[in-house]
C-alpha cells in the first residue's frame, strides 16, 4: 500500500494546472472557429427555411380562385 507523498501531490497539482492552461489556450484558438461554423449553419437553415417558406407562399398565391356564379341579388321586401 503506498502512502501519499509530498512529490505525489506536486505532480498532481502541476499536472492540474497544466491541463487546464492547455485546455484554456486550445479553448481560445477552436471556440472562435466553432462558433462561426454554427452561425454559417444556422445562416444557411435560415435561408433554408425562408425560401421553402417563399415557393409555398407562391403556390397557394397562383392558384386562381373560382368564382360561383350563383345569380342576381334579389332584395325581399315584407308585405304587411
């Protein structure tokens, strides 16, 4: 069974922070990329979306209406 040593604990806080600098610097190189990527994607659904909705707006505006011809307006009067 080992025992905890002074060195042991150095090495793991050194290696702590180590890991966490590196991640903090890696974090600052990708996140800018990575969130651009997902701004151009969400951009491009977007355009996506607006489009689809355009060419369904332009069907139901192309089909023309029938009109019934039902006949002349006749107003009733009451005869007492």
């Amino acid at each position: 069974m080992e025992t905890a040593s002074f060195n042991g604990l150095i090495e793991t806080i050194l290696f702590i922070f180590a890991f966490y600098y590196i991640m903090k610097f890696l974090g600052q190189l990708f996140l800018p990329m990575m969130a651009q990527k997902m701004m151009d994607k969400a951009s491009e659904q977007f355009q996506q979306q607006q489009k689809h909705q355009q060419e369904s707006q332009n069907k139901t505006t192309e089909k023309p209406k029938e009109k019934k011809i039902v006949g002349e307006y006749v107003d009733f009067e009451e005869i007492d």
